[in-house]
C-alpha cells in the first residue's frame, strides 16, 4: 500500500517571513533578528554597530518589547528611524507583527535594519522573520554556560555575539568553554567578543557584517 | 434575556498546580517557584539562600532547564537533594512536570522546596506550578529597566530579589529608577537586594522567607 506523503506546507509565520524576506530583497534591505537574553546589551551594541558603519550604510531599527519605548526612545535620540513592536505580553517577535511594522519605513533608504526581538533565549528562535542573518548576543554576565542550557537558539545562529567582554573578569567568564559549548551546536557561526560600551571588538563584527551585506546585494 | 454565564474552570494546567498546592500541604513542604532571566544567578542564589538556613529546615531543589544538568549537578555537589527537569526546547516549567517530578523525592523530609523555572521573563509567569511563593530574581547585570520592559512577570511576583548587588556599579544601575518601575506593576512584593556570591543582604531574606513559612505551617 502506498503510503500518502504530505508535502510540507509552509506555517502562516513561515508564509509571512518568505513574503517579508521578499520585500527586504526588493528594497536592498539586509535585515538582522537579534536575539538574546533581557539584559544582554542589545540594544547597546546596536547602537555601538551603528556607530561604526560607514556613512553611506544608512541603519534603521525595528525594537521589540512587551511593553515600554524605551529602547525606542534610545535609538531615536541618535536621529536613526525606529519603530516600536509592543507584544503585548508575547514572548517573541513574529512575521506578521515586522511585516505591519515595514509600511511606517521609507525601505528604499534602509541599507541595514536591525530588529531587536524579546528579550528571551528560548522563543524567538521558533519563529522566523524573513531576516538575511540571524544574530544570537549573549553576555558575559550571563555566564559561560549559556549555549549549553539553551542550545537551540544557538544552533540557529548565522553569527554569535559576547557582549559586556570589558568586564568578563568580573565574572570568571571562561572564554574557552563558551565556545567549546557553542562549537557542539553550531559549527558554522563566528563569534564576535565585544564590548558596547568600550567599541572594543566592534570593527571586526562590522568589517564581517558589510562583507556578509555585499554578499547579500550582490546576489539579487 | 439571561446572559448565560459559564463559571471559569480550571484549564489544565491549574487543576494540576492545584492538586500539587494540595501535595506540598500535606507534607509541609513549602514551595517557591522561581523565575529570572536566562544567567541571572538563580543557582548561586538558591546556594547562597541554602548556606543561610537553620539546621532544622530541610531544603530540596528542582532544576527546569531546557537542557543539561549544569546547575543539578552544582546542587548535587552540595549535598541537597535535587531533581533536574529538562524541558527539551520548552521555554516555562508546567504543573505536570513538578507533579511528575515529586515521586522522586521523600516529600516528609523537605521543608523548602526551591523550583528553579526555566531563564525566561515571560513564560513562566503563565504557568502555576503550585506553589506558595513566586519569587522574581533581577540581576543587576541586565539593568535596572527590566520591570518596565517585562511588567507581567514582575505583578505576579511576591517577592523580588535583585542579584549581583556586589557590582551594582560596574553597570551604573539606577536603583531608584528600578524600584519605581517594580512599584508601577506590584504594591505587594518587598525587594530584596543581595550579592549570591559575597552573601550580602540574603540575612534579611532569609529571616522573611522563614517568617512566610512560618504563616504557611501554621494554616495547614
């Protein structure tokens, strides 16, 4: 007897993801799905990423929260367009609430656009964005054993990112056994060690980024 | 015409938190659920709160994580008994898991049960364990905006407890700005300002948790 197969059919997220990675493609938009712990300096090292691009990269942000501007308020006294994703209580962003957020943007003068998730380790991965790169900021202060214990939203990673580096001593933050646990989840994702604060390590992750963004430009 | 009015039953999740609330009565076990952020030092908490107990009180620990044994095993090595429940990707604890978890402990022999919730500041708030205390820990390390940017999790907490005082400074944490959010979503919860790692200030935490045990023996 012949068994049915079923071809998978894409979820509503998923069709709203490819639909937005579309638009992004459309208006040479790269777009990142930051994700990370509350706390781990996102917001931060956005800011310290913007900092540190060329003149002619022009960023914009997408912030997600539960509630509160605050990081909205942040970006947008540094002159960058931003919009604020309040979920009301979700745990995550999702495609549909990053595609109902895309009309408030003029997207033809976007080269970058940073959408900072909720702050969270475990949801955000389950759910695409239709994003070029997904960047996993993870802190110092959160300790060494984080892709250990939430080893799913690593594995996910295009790129990871160790903030708060200026002060890993403070922490006893071994250096080597992060890695060493990120390497068992994820073989192919750099990883950049910076600091928001200091710029430190900043050059490096963005001298990548520009190079993954010519990549990106150039194959549409 | 009569509005009908269908009286709230209780979903799944509640009936099992309610029959584990009626399995902690019994054996006078009094229980705390605990959530925080992903690395916001829970474990050295729990550690530092077991240190600080008087011989006659009997602690246990559950450890929710996704995966691993990292802080079961730092636990173990202390003598106290625990039980790790990995979730495998789930992002909250649920009352079926605690309840599924007891039999392996001898209930008559605990006094203080410590239920580490997966590090997550949204989710787990959704989900009754049954326990008689829902404690909120806040590391300085991720800043003094948390309970504006997460407010659910803070209004259902009955304490709050603010980790890594000992470096309040390093992170310019406004803790005036803190507590006036915290007061914004929750009159009720006394905040707790402690260092895990020095053991400042888990005296008087320590005095209020015995003294809410003590409400609690003396109504069963």
């Amino acid at each position: 007897m012949k068994i049915p197969v079923v071809k998978q059919i894409l979820t509503g997220n998923d069709q709203i993801a490819a639909e937005n990675e579309q638009t992004f493609r459309e208006n040479g938009v790269f777009a990142l799905n930051l994700m990370a712990a509350p706390g781990a300096g996102k917001t931060t090292f956005i800011l310290a990423t913007i900092d540190h691009l060329p003149a002619d990269v022009r960023p914009a942000v997408i912030e997600g929260d539960l509630a509160s501007t605050i990081d909205a308020d942040t970006i947008s006294q540094r002159g960058v367009p931003v919009i604020q994703i309040n979920t009301g209580g979700g745990c995550h962003l999702d495609a549909p609430m990053v595609r109902n957020s895309l009309p408030h943007f003029a997207l033809s003068d976007i080269d970058l656009l940073f959408i900072e998730n909720v702050g969270n380790l475990v949801c955000p991965s389950n759910f695409k964005l239709g994003t070029a790169l997904s960047v996993v900021v993870s802190s110092t202060a959160e300790g060494h054993d984080k892709p250990y214990k939430y080893p799913g939203i690593f594995a996910t990673a295009d790129v990871v990112i160790l903030t708060k580096a200026d002060i890993l001593e403070v922490f006893e933050f071994d250096r080597e056994y992060f890695e060493r646990g990120l390497k068992a989840v994820n073989q192919h994702a750099p990883l950049f060690v910076v600091s928001g604060r200091t710029g430190a390590g900043i050059d490096a992750w963005v001298a990548w980024l520009l190079d993954r963004r010519r990549g990106y430009t150039a194959a549409i």
